[in-house]
C-alpha cells in the first residue's frame, strides 16, 4: 500500500515538472511580445505626449499582464521616491528592478541583456535618440521572440512527456 | 531653503547643503554646482564655497568638488529623468522646476544650420531660489498708479539679474488682481484682472496649469508660452485688464506691447539692463521708449540685503536720454580719434533690428497759438 503511494507521488512530481518545464516555454514567447507592446506604448509616450518617464512607467505597467506589470511599476515607483538605496538614476533603479524581477519571468539572459542596454540610456537623450534606443531594443526582442518560439514548439510537448517519462523510469528503477 | 528643493539633488550633495550655517540657509540665493570644481553658493550679495561638512570658505580648494555622477544624478533628477521632454527648455539654457527655481545650465551645445539645437555634456548648474516676497509690491506700487483712468500705469521695470525684477512683478501682480493698491486715494478702485505671460514658469511657477505662488484672486497664468504669442492670445480670449510679461527684448515682444497698449491693455514688463542708457542702448527697448509707451521705469539696485527702487516717469526718461545723446559716437565726426576700440563697428549698437516694427505714431495735441493762427494753419495745410 505504501509503495504503491510512493508510486503515485513520484509520478506525479515528474508530470508536474513536465508541465511547468513546458508552461515556462510557452510563457517566454508570450512575455517578450508584453515587453514589446511596453515599448512601443513607451515610444508613443516620449515622442507624442511627451510624458515624463516615471509617469509612463507608471502608464504602463497598467497596461501590460501579471510580471512584467511589477516591473514597471517597481521602476517607476523608485524613480518617483527619492531614497538612496534604490537608486539615483534610471538606469539604477532599471538595473535593481530587473535583477529582482527577473526570476519571476520565463525570459532568459537575451531578453535581460537587452532590457539592461536600454535601462542605461533611457531618459539621458533627446526625443529622437530615445526612439532609436527604444527600436533597438524591440528589433533585438523581436529576434529573440522567434527564438523562443522556436523553442516552444521544439520542447514545450517534449518536456511535458518528459517529464512524465522521466517519473516511470524512477518508479521502474525503484520497484 | 525649501524641502522640495532638496529633493533634486542626489543624496551626497544634499547631505553637504544641508549642513550649511542657518544664515547663509535663510539668504540663499543661488547653488552653483560644477563638474569636477569647487561648490559655491551665493546668499545675502555675496558668496562663499562649501566644505564637505557644511561650513563654508573663501578658499576654493578646501571646497567640496561635485563629480560627473553626481552632475549626472542632479540632472536627471532636475529634468524628472525625461531629458527628451524638456529639449524647448534645454535650448534656452534653463530648467524650471516645481517651486518655480530656475536652473540654468552650461555645457556644450550642438548647432543645427547655425541654430542651437541641444545641449549637451552639461557639466553645470546654477540653481537660483525663488522667493515670494509679499511687500514688496506695496512700496513700489503707489509711485506707479494712474489716478485718471483709475489703474496702473504702463510700466517696465528694469535692473541687472540677481535684483529682484521677478520677485518684484509677482509680488505687483498679486496687488493688482487683489486690489490692495496701497494708496489711500485709490481704496475704491477694486481689483483688475490680470494676465501673466510666464515664458520662464518663474512668476508663477505653474504646476500642472495651477499657480503655486499667490498671485490674488483674478490672475490667469499662460505657463511657458512665448511672450508674443501669449500677449496676443490674451487679448483674443482672456480679456485682461493688465498684462504681466517677464523680461521682454525679442523685436516680436515689442509687436506684441504695441497690440496690447493700442487695445486698452496695462503693460507691466521687466529687462535685463542697469540703467537707463543700457535700456535705450537695447534695439528693441530702445525703440519701445523713444515712441512713448512706458509711463514709467522702475530701477532697481541692491545694497547688501536692501532691495532700493528708483521709479522715474517717461518725461524724465526722456530728458536724461537727449543730455545722453548729446555726447554719442555718432555725433563726433567720422575721423575723430575715438578712445575706444576704433576697429569696432560701435554704432550697430543702436542700430535698428532687421525686423521693422511699424507702429502708429502716437497722435499729438495740436499746438495753439493764443489767436488761433496755428490750427487754421494746419487745417490749410
């Protein structure tokens, strides 16, 4: 009786793994199109209404779904707020917000690398050099978009059977 | 100094200013804060540096040296790290900020076909605190009314930066739209309605379309419209009784003075120059004094902490400007030996601006003679 709960418990904890292994490929191509809807509102933002940006920060975040929303509102509520510890300029407080949301998401060092280059110079320049930084940065997330579809397709049913798979083979090993 | 102005500046710096004495605290006037040089601030007409702990000396090597991260943290800080939204502003050389503090900026500046376009590197700052000084108003005020038509008369004030000309017009347009005119011949008069021109957002220091600084109850405050235009667009739609404009001298603000006058509108306007031959040697303030259209002209000049006003009347004006004329260059013959820089083009000076401005002449009374000779003659005529 105690082994046949093992059993069970050992495959489910496999399918589990499986499905969240999957769900996290399926939710990176998913969040990179949010950051790209972000940034093309942020360009809309700096080039017609001119708004300052922890205030379009603050726009935004209302605007795009569960991760990334904290994220934005993170930013933008260290740059309303004077305190040292978070920071100074944006591309600090961008730097501590990323860092500490990153893990939340199912985005991976690409998309990190390039959200950091933007932090660095968002908010420094003029108009039209803000929008060349904003469509550099969405060019080089679109690339990344492609991928981690690519990705998805590839490995979001492999690892759900994997995982699976991977449980029966313990339990086969066990008995 | 005022808690939210602290808040600019990124915490190192704060924490030196925030250590200075309580009275250079309580007469600050300006923070000037270079890249990479001494910390200097001015209160009370004069200046000292800073120290790393607060105290201040004469020396400026002793002094606290704000680096470039820091320049750089104070700057995003003062333009709300939105650069991109406030390239006008940066053009001209100044950020204003909530509390209507001006902070001019000096740095490298990049040129489009000739024009500024940007600037850029800014490596400094200076940081000039505003002040509302209710008071003030009341001691220039009665020199300044026009007790036939009941108001203010047209009236241009005039000093050198640093004395107070804005602090002054502020205080001026709070009198007029409460109608505490300070003269007892003038206790029922009421209140007039007064527009303000605020290019700067200095007088004032809108936040959001709303005055943060007391300007009585009939004011309304264009924020950061160009003088000339907002001139105009008050007499289309704001029917003011009084226009306030700050630091006019651009030939379309003149334009713009003449529209107002000719419509039944009070001028009250502030320059930049020291005194009356600086104003007459200005093209456009020049051409604005020689056809009459400020009744008076109120001097400032500062002695210590005391800000003294002089106010003199256009007639007057007038009588120092030909004893003035009387010994110009231009009247001295061509070859004459001239004193100073004889290479230089001296007379473009006062030389007309490129931008003609035609204005009617003001209509003079027609002179009689005591038989009636004169009036006869000039119908025939």
């Amino acid at each position: 009786m105690l082994k046949f709960a093992g059993i069970i418990l050992v495959l489910f904890a496999g399918t589990m793994i499986g499905f969240l292994q999957a769900a996290r490929f399926a939710a990176r191509p998913r969040q990179i199109r949010g950051l790209l809807h972000a940034l093309q509102r942020l360009e809309t933002e700096i080039s017609y209404g001119q708004t300052h940006l922890p205030e379009a920060l603050m726009r935004i975040s209302g605007m795009v779904p569960y991760p990334l929303s904290d994220l934005f509102a993170n930013i933008s509520k260290s740059l309303m707020k004077d305190s040292a510890e978070s920071g100074e300029t944006v591309r600090e407080c961008w730097e501590r917000a990323i860092n500490a949301h990153w893990p939340e998401t199912a985005m991976k060092k690409g998309e990190k690398e390039a959200m950091l280059r933007l932090g660095s110079t968002l908010g420094r320049s003029g108009r039209e050099d803000q929008l060349k930084h904003i469509r550099l940065t969405t060019l080089q997330l679109q690339v990344e978009e492609s991928a981690a579809r690519d990705d998805q397709n590839r490995y979001e049913k492999l690892s759900r059977s994997l995982g699976m798979l991977g449980a029966a083979l313990v339990v086969i090993l066990i008995i | 100094m005022p808690q939210p102005l602290m808040e600019l500046f990124p915490t190192t710096l704060r924490l030196v200013l925030e250590r200075i004495p309580a009275f250079a605290r309580e007469s600050l006037e300006e923070i000037r804060i270079r890249e990479n040089r001494a910390l200097e601030i001015s209160y009370g007409s004069t200046y000292s540096f800073v120290r790393e702990d607060g105290t201040l000396t004469e020396h400026y090597k002793e002094a606290f040296v704000a680096s470039q991260e820091q320049c750089r943290a104070l700057l995003e800080r003062v333009t709300n790290h939105s650069i991109y939204a406030v390239e006008e502003e940066l053009r001209r050389g100044y950020v204003t900020v909530p509390g209507g503090h001006r902070i001019g900026l000096a740095g490298r500046t990049i040129l489009d076909k000739g024009i500024v376009s940007h600037l850029r590197d800014i490596a400094g700052f200076n940081v000039r605190i505003a002040r509302a000084r209710i008071g003030f108003g009341s001691e220039v005020l009665p020199g300044l009314l026009d007790f036939k038509a009941r108001t203010i008369r047209h009236t241009l004030i005039v000093s050198p930066p640093q004395q107070g000309k804005t602090t002054l017009i502020r205080d001026l347009a709070r009198c007029l739209s409460s109608g505490e005119w300070h003269h007892p011949a003038a206790r029922d008069w009421g209140s007039r309605k007064v527009g303000i021109v605020d290019e700067r957002s200095e007088i004032a220091a809108s936040e959001r379309g709303v005055p943060t600084f007391d300007l009585g109850p009939r004011s309304d405050v264009l924020d950061a419209c160009p003088k000339a235009e907002g001139i105009m667009m008050m007499l289309r739609s704001l029917s003011p009784e009084v226009i306030v404009a700050d630091e006019i001298g651009r030939p379309e603000d003149a334009e713009a003075i003449y529209e107002a006058i000719h419509a039944g509108v009070r001028v009250l306007a502030t320059a930049h120059a020291t005194n009356l031959s600086d104003v007459l040697a200005r093209p456009v303030l020049a051409k604005l004094a020689e056809d009459g259209v400020f009744d008076c002209y109120v001097f400032l000049s500062r002695a210590g902490k005391k800000v003294e006003h002089r106010i003199v009347t256009a007639e007057e004006a007038m009588h120092e400007k030909s004893r003035r004329y009387s010994r110009t260059i231009g009247a001295t013959p061509r070859d004459a030996p001239s004193p100073i820089h004889p290479k230089l083009p001296i007379t473009s000076a006062v030389a007309p601006t490129p931008t003609q401005v035609t204005v009617k002449a003001r209509q003079m009374p027609v002179i009689r003679s005591p038989n009636g000779d004169g009036l006869r003659g000039f119908e025939d005529a």
